[in-house]
C-alpha cells in the first residue's frame, strides 16, 4: 500500500505551531487546521476525543488524527512526565515532531551511554526492528507518525492498559477511534 503523508510535512507544521498557545489548546487547533489543508482527505479539522494511553510504561494521553491499515497520526503529550520503553516494530518507522517539553530516549542494545535530546522543534525516529528507553518531561507534547502495517503496533499499544492497568475504557475508546478512522479511510 502506498503512504500518503510525508514526514517532511508533519515536521514544517510541527514547527510552524511552536509558537501558538498550548495551555488554551491553540496548539492542537492550528495543527489540525494546517493538516487538512495539506491532506483534506485524511485530516479532518474537527476536534477527536482525548484517549488515555499506556504503553511501554509510558502514560500520557492521545487523539488521533489520521489511521488507516498502513499509516497513522496522533498528538501525544504527557502534562506531568513519564518514562517507559519505546516497543519495537519490526515492520513499521514511527516519527515523532516535538511541539515542547524535552524527551530523552537511548539506545537499549549499543555502548551508547549519552542520551539522545528531543525538544521543540526537533525529530525523532525510531526505525524497524529498534528500541529505546524513552523518558519525556512534564509538559511534552509531539506530532507521532507511524508508517508501516499498524495493526502490528497495537498489541503493544493496547496491552499495557488491558492487562497491567485493567483500563478498560482506553482500550475501547483506542479500538473505537481506530477502526472509525480505518473504515473512514477506505471510503476516501
């Protein structure tokens, strides 16, 4: 399947949105607007529901933006700071596009002993098959990107609030979201 979002995009508007307010949710309104108008297809302007998320250990909060069986988009942020594991996915690439906070991340399996920095304005990318340890300060807030047969991420995107925090609600609003957005998709 072909992709329809590029990366270099997600990354201009990252950029071009620094400056709006993020504490009155300007921020997120100003994304989705530049989105649509890049890719009025995908990108509804529309506000989602906010979703919390535990993954990896890392706990934040979410909405989508965009999902179909090869591509997905969200706004992720955490108000209060976390850390976790990144995951690994062999089969997809994840982008992340750092709106503000600072994330830290480091390589699991090298001699690598320095951290890796994300803040505003930066990007990151993990790429198949890679893990990270990843630790995101109060306040952070990126544009993810995932490219490649998502369906592969959701075990590990889903398991943590299934079985170690029994948040049922997240599950089901994730799986909601994501096949509402699956099934928009193939109407487009």
């Amino acid at each position: 399947m072909a992709t329809q979002i590029d990366p270099q995009v997600l990354h201009r508007v990252a950029k071009e949105v620094l400056e709006a307010d993020l504490e009155n949710g300007e921020m997120f309104t100003q994304i989705r607007e530049k989105l649509h108008a890049e890719y009025p297809k995908l990108i509804s302007k529309d506000p989602r529901c906010w979703i919390g998320s535990r993954a990896g250990g890392v706990l934040g909060k979410m909405t989508f933006l965009h999902a179909s069986l090869n591509e997905y988009l969200i706004i992720f942020g955490c108000p209060a700071g976390t850390a976790g594991f990144s995951g690994r996915y062999n089969f997809m690439q994840i982008w992340d596009f750092f709106l503000s906070g600072e994330t830290r991340t480091y390589d699991l399996e090298s001699d690598q002993i320095e951290l890796n920095i994300g803040r505003a304005g930066d990007s990151g990318y993990l790429k198949k098959g890679q893990s990270l340890g990843v630790e995101i300060t109060a306040g952070s807030w990126m544009i993810e990107y995932g490219r490649g047969p998502n369906i592969t991420a959701l075990p590990f995107a889903l398991m943590d609030s299934l079985i170690s925090s029994v948040e049922l609600k997240s599950f089901f609003l994730t799986l909601s979201e994501y096949t509402k957005l699956i099934l928009r998709s193939w109407t487009k």
